[in-house]
C-alpha cells in the first residue's frame, strides 16, 4: 500500500514538471533507462537502495550513471530527490505510474492480455482493436503467456477482467454439473 501511495505522489509531481517544460516522453525515456540499468545491475541496485551506503556516494555513482546515459538535468535531479528521501527502492514503481499518467492523459489504457500461447502480430491487433472498442479508447497491450489456459484469453483492462479462457468455462462447466447432479 505504502508504495501505491510513495508512486503516485512522486510520478504526479515528475508528470506535472513534465507538463511545464513540454518534456513528459523525455521523462519517460529518462525513467524506463534508469529502471532498466537498476533491474540490469543488482550491484547498483543494491547500492542505491541500502541505507548502509552514505549519500555522498551514492549521489556521485548516480551522477556518473545519468551521464553515460544522457538522462535529463531535471530527472537527475528528480532521482537525486529519490535518493535524499530514501525512495530510490520505489523507483519502478514511479516509473509504471508515470507512464499510467501519461497513458491516460493521452487517452490510451493499458491492457493486460493473458493467453496459452503467443499470439501473433494479427491476434494481437484483433485484441486491441476489439478492446479499444469496448473502452472506446486507444489500448497498448501487454501479453503474458499461461499455458494452464488451454486456450483463449484473459484481458484485463482498467480494473475489468473479461475471462474468455478455456480453463474458466471447463470450470463453470463442472461447477454447472455439480449443482445439477
């Protein structure tokens, strides 16, 4: 719960400096390369997040960091805040809140789309196109594969989940012939 709150604070107040100067995708880029080489490197994870490590030394690997990375002055700063306030452990999390923010001012959700198998470059236009038209707004898609569907799919879109797996109607199935028996 603690970092729902810690994420959304801290994404709202990156979003709204973003919104001033015009640069939200540049935040964006800025923050899903920092997440990237904090989930690349356990090392400097671990140093960033430890509380055993003085600040000092961090900020100044930090600062070596962003400058081979080309991040942004303000989102420098931003991760230096984090690391001030002792909130650089919830730094993915900012990130996924960031970009829901971002997401939803542009109008587009995220949908989380489950299936048995890959699907294809077609399936997945389909999915969107079917879910886009269900919450008449634009859907990015992110698939996971479980086999332990057996076939269709689960898509979970803006707190709705709409269950058309196999797996769920072999279950109402049975749970039918049970109460039947």
């Amino acid at each position: 719960m603690k970092s729902d709150v810690v994420a959304k604070r801290y994404a709202r107040a990156l979003y709204e400096l973003g919104q001033e100067e015009g640069l939200e995708q540049k935040f964006l880029e800025d923050m899903q390369n920092m997440a990237l080489i904090v989930d690349q490197s356990k090392e400097f994870r671990s140093i960033m997040e430890s509380p055993l490590y003085d600040i000092i030394l961090k900020k100044r690997i930090l600062k070596d960091v962003v400058s081979k990375i080309g991040i942004s002055e303000y989102t420098a700063n931003f991760l230096n805040i984090l690391l001030d306030k002792d909130r650089f452990v919830f730094l993915k999390d900012i990130k996924d809140t960031y970009k829901q923010l971002l997401d939803e001012a542009s109008g587009r959700v995220r949908a989380i789309v489950t299936c048995a198998s890959e699907l294809d470059k077609a399936q997945l236009e389909r999915i969107a196109k079917t879910l886009s038209e269900v919450v008449k707004k634009e859907v990015d898609v992110d698939v996971t594969v479980e086999p332990s569907l057996i076939g269709g799919v689960i898509a979970e879109i803006e707190g709705k989940v709409y269950d058309g797996s196999v797996r769920t109607q072999i279950s109402r199935l049975k749970q039918s012939l049970k109460g039947e028996i």
